[in-house]
C-alpha cells in the first residue's frame, strides 16, 4: 500500500472522502498500474490509505467489481483482477466493432469542429512522436478516439467504448513502443479524419475497423515479444 498512499498524496486521484471518490481514486490508481493485476485488496489497509472507514471502501470494491477491475472471492476478500490473452483477444473484438460504429456515427453527423479536433490532437500526437515521448503519444492517442466517440453523439456507445479505453489503460504497455507503430496511427488516424470530413460514414467505419485490427496484431506482438 505505500505506492498507493504516496499516489494518493501527491494528489493526483482524490479530492474528498465520499464514495464517489474513493470510487474513482481507486479506479484510477488500478487504471494507472498503482494497484496492480492481482493485487489484494484489503479493507483495512485501503481504509488507512484513504483515511475513511470501512464502509466507503466496500462499497467502491462493489462498484469497481461490477466494472470488471476487481475481483471478489468467497473466503479470501478481493483483488485487482487480471487480463489474460484471452481477455485481451476479446477485448479487441468488441473494441473493433465498437471504434468502427463510432466513426461511422461521426461521419453522419459531422458536428462543428470535430474534424478540426481529430487532426489537431494528431498533430499534437507527430510532435510528441518527433520528440519520442511515448507517455504523451498514449494520453493523446486516447483523447484522439475520445474526441471520436463524442462526436458520434450516442451516450451508450460512449459509455461502452468508456469501459474500453479502461481495460486499454490496463494493459502492461502500449503499442506505441512498436517499432513504426506511431507513423502508422497518424496514418491511421487521418485516413478516418478525411471520412469524417467527407461524411463518408462507411468508409470511416471501413478505416476504424482497419486501425483496430492492425492495433490488436501489434497489440500481440508486444505482449509474445514479437
């Protein structure tokens, strides 16, 4: 638990002791590897971290539990829960259909400014790639189909593709240090941005497909050290 109390003084999760944000400190600190996979998590010892009773934490183990990040067992309390290759294959299979239906939303739609977002946030993304900093490139790569998924408009997508970029965060290391990974996203990432702006909304469903499959290759490659 010192990762989590000098993570949690530092600041950077919880602003208060209520539910909710012993809920979300807690989601971000596994989100963030401060809690890692199969950690145990100990009432006890989460309710001295966080400075707050019991109750508070139960309850956030219940809800976390309920989103997947943890697991809770009969005898033996709870625990960070773990990917498996099998959870990262599916993990990818719902994510390509998911990626997709949201680009073609976007493109329908096309609301003010979207296009103007996607290709600014990849520009931020071939700086950071110029200066090799992978840390920015995934957090901007993130924003990147955040500001997608908005754009499409539909709270349960976007609450669907939510709970994806929750399990992505969770993985042990990011596509990005694929040798040629980064040039591909920006292609990648444009070849959607131009559907979009043509209001193309099959082809940008065509093209999200394309970049979710080809991330999931990498995606294995990375975890078998390929």
């Amino acid at each position: 638990m010192d990762r989590l109390r000098a993570y949690l003084h530092e600041g950077v999760a919880v602003r208060g002791r209520t539910t909710d944000d012993v809920t979300g400190a807690m989601r971000e600190a596994i989100l963030d590897g401060v809690l890692s996979p199969s950690a145990w998590l100990r009432e006890s010892e989460l309710a001295s971290a966080f400075k707050v009773s019991r109750t508070p934490i139960r309850e956030a183990l219940k809800r976390l539990a309920d989103e997947g990040l943890v697991v809770k067992t009969a005898h033996h309390g709870a625990m960070v829960a773990a990917l498996s290759l099998e959870d990262v294959l599916a993990l990818y299979v719902v994510r390509e259909d998911l990626e997709g239906l949201a680009a073609r939303l976007a493109a329908v739609r096309r609301p003010d400014g979207l296009v103007e977002q996607l290709d600014e946030i990849n520009a931020d993304m071939r700086e950071a790639a110029a200066r090799e900093d992978v840390a920015e490139l995934s957090k901007l790569n993130l924003a990147w189909h955040r500001a997608l998924r908005t754009g499409a408009a539909n709270p349960y997508l976007e609450r669907f593709l939510n709970q994806v970029e929750h399990a992505v965060r969770r993985l042990p290391a990011t596509t990005l240090v694929h040798p040629g990974r980064p040039d591909e996203v920006l292609a990648e990432h444009d070849a959607v941005a131009r559907a979009v702006q043509a209001r193309d909304g099959e082809v940008a469903e065509q093209h999200a497909r394309a970049h979710m499959r080809r991330a999931r290759e990498i995606r294995l490659a990375v975890l078998l050290g390929g």
